[in-house]
C-alpha cells in the first residue's frame, strides 16, 4: 500500500532532490540489503546488488508509473541484478559468507546456541535451493507478500508462483532433519 | 470442491484474497478435513520457521552511511555526464545533417553534369563520343526537326564538300549517319 508520505518522497525522488534520495535509501535500503543478503548469500554482493539497484532507480524513476509501491519496484530491480549475476556466473549461488556474518552481529551471548545452529542448517538447506525457488522462498515468507505481489516482482503468473513455492517447501522437507521440522512448531507455539 | 482444489487454495486463503464465499467454504473444510488441515498447519509453521530463520540471518544487517554518501556522489555526477552528452548531440546533429544535404548536393551536380554532357555527344555508328561541331562541321538546320521520335541533323563538311545527316534515337545503338556529296545534294 502507498501512503501519502512516500507519494512525496517518490515526487521529490524523481526531481533528483538529494535529501529524498537520502531518504529512500535509508527507508528501503536495509529491507532490500537484507533480502539480497538471502538471494546470494553473500554480504559483499548484497552491497553491490543493492548499490546497483539504486543506481538504476536513480536512472530510470522516471520510469515509475506509481502503479505499485516504490518498495515493490525496487525490489523488481534488485531481482532482475540477481538473475543477471546468475545468468553471469552461470551458478546457483553466490559463494557465501554467511558463516562469517554472525561473529560481528552483536547476537546476544545467552542466545541458546542449539537454536543458533539449527537456524544456521536451515539457512544452508535454503541456500541450496534453485535460484527461482530460493526467490519464491525470500519473497513469501521473509517478505510476507500475497501471492499476486510476488507474481508482479518476479513477472510471472500467479500459478507459476505456487507451483515454486510448492516445490520448494517440499524440498526443504525433503532435506530437513526431522528435529529441524519440528522447530517451526515449537517458533509457533512460542508466538501464541 | 474436492481437496486437491482446497490446497490449491491455500495460499489465497492465507492471504485472505479469496471471495467471502470461497473463504468461508474452505474455513469449513478445514474444520472437518484432517489431512487438509495438517497441510495448512504445516504451512503456517514453515513460514514461521522460515521467518525467523531469515530474520535472524539479516538482524545484523543494516545500510551503512557510506553508501548513501555513495550514491548521492553518483546522482551528482551523473549530472554533468548527461550535459556534456546533450552538448555533443546538440552539435553533431547539425553537422551530420549539412554532411548529408552536402553529399546529396554533389550526387545531384555530378550526376546533372554528366548528363549535361551526355546530351552534348552526338553518337555516329562508327564513332561514339563528343563530336567537335565548332572545328569543321556546322548545323545547316538549327531547327532540327522531330521524326517519329528522331532527332534529323543534317551538318555541312566544308572541307570535305559534303553533307552529313544524322538520325538520331534514344538507342545508340539505332543512332545512324551517312554522308552525300554536296554536288548531289544540289
């Protein structure tokens, strides 16, 4: 949903004002970093992907027809760098760095540590997934967008969509350990 | 509905973007299919599962100030770019244009000259060329007339005492000329 303040930002965005650009890295930047983070699996290349996205915006605003959310076209950008680096690589994933993100993230030392590395084969099982289903994957449920916005981001139909994020639960069933599956549970019951 | 259908649905149903009656109906079956249910709850719980995984890998994560400064710097110098480029367009454009009106201009001289020269050259069966008309030949009938289609000179040779006809045609090739004596002329 738009609201009104980013109806001004977006018209001050696309009049090259510096302090809206400011404003809309500083609103989207992280979300998008984060998601490219999950996309790749590297923290380098979320940089560079997210830079990359708002180079582009910064280019082609005028482009924006407000049709959807600035969010949701931004996020489009940054999904159509992530194929072209695939495309490029001629990979599935990016060589991650993951492992390495977690010893300067400040997590709180009583974390439980059993849960940190379950979370942690988790993540791994999601990182071996295709690029398209991994997308599917980020868009649904770290996202927590409707099937219709995932079909606009990602250009396809909403079938399509489905049939993706069905073949990608399953295999993340598939390799699961049967101890991990019940971790969703335990997150659920835990929330009520 | 049959269950295959319901589970078709069950994203839609989620998201809560079904019809009040399709939602309602599902909602139903959900409280009397077991296994359909099963489904949903096992959904929702990979999504949980899913959410927080994710959102703890990226909790760390956060858009630091030197790539806003970054990229205010790159929105700045984007700005000349684009200047010097319109300044270039700005002044090759005309250029180009007179370069091509220039060369039109010479193809239509060189060809207009040429063809100026053509029409000059009379074309004999023996010789092809421009022929010298002022050197010792004159037209005895300036005002050549047309004969289906042919253009009748008759030229005098002075020097030769003799009278030359020349029966032209847009082929060259049926281009004819012969001579009389001037005596038999008279």
């Amino acid at each position: 949903m738009k609201s009104e303040r980013e109806e001004t930002w977006v018209d001050a965005f696309k009049k090259g004002e510096p302090r809206s650009i400011e404003k809309v890295i500083t609103v989207y930047g992280t979300p998008l970093l984060r998601s490219a983070f999950l996309l790749c699996g590297s923290e380098v290349e979320a940089h560079d992907m997210v830079q990359e996205t708002f180079l582009q915006a910064i280019k082609s605003i005028h482009k924006f027809k407000g049709k959807s959310s600035l969010f949701t076209w931004l996020y489009g950008i940054l999904l159509n760098i992530f194929r072209q680096q695939i495309r490029k690589r001629r990979y599935s994933a990016f060589p991650g760095d993951f492992g390495d993100k977690n010893s300067k993230s400040g997590i709180n030392p009583e974390h439980n540590l059993e849960r940190k590395r379950e979370f942690s084969r988790v993540y791994s099982m999601i990182q071996t997934l295709s690029p398209h289903h991994r997308e599917a994957l980020i868009l649904r449920y770290y996202e927590g967008l409707k099937i219709t916005e995932i079909a606009e981001i990602a250009r396809v139909s909403k079938g399509t969509v489905k049939s993706r994020l069905h073949y990608a639960t399953e295999a993340l069933r598939k390799i699961m350990p049967s101890d991990l599956k019940h971790l969703g549970h335990s997150i659920a019951n835990n929330k009520e | 509905m049959k269950c295959k259908k319901y589970r078709e649905l069950i994203y839609e149903y989620r998201d809560g973007s079904l019809s009040q009656d399709i939602h309602k109906e599902i909602s139903e079956h959900l409280k009397v299919c077991r296994k359909c249910r099963e489904i949903y709850e096992r959904e929702g719980h990979l999504s949980e599962l899913l959410k927080s995984v994710m959102d703890r890998e990226t909790s760390s994560l956060v858009i630091d100030q030197s790539m806003i400064r970054r990229l205010k710097d790159a929105k700045e110098e984007r700005k000349p770019k684009i200047f010097a480029w319109r300044w270039i367009d700005f002044i090759l454009k005309p250029i180009s244009l007179l370069i091509v009106v220039l060369i039109v201009f010479l193809s239509v001289f060189v060809i207009h000259s040429s063809k100026s020269k053509e029409n000059k050259m009379i074309w004999l069966n023996d010789r092809a060329g421009v022929f010298d008309l002022e050197e010792d030949l004159t037209l005895t009938d300036p005002k050549a007339d047309w004969l289906e289609r042919r253009l009748i000179i008759t030229i005098v040779d002075e020097k030769q005492k003799r009278y030359g006809k020349i029966i032209t045609s847009k082929n060259p090739e049926k281009t004819i000329m012969y001579w009389e004596k001037m005596e038999a002329k008279k």
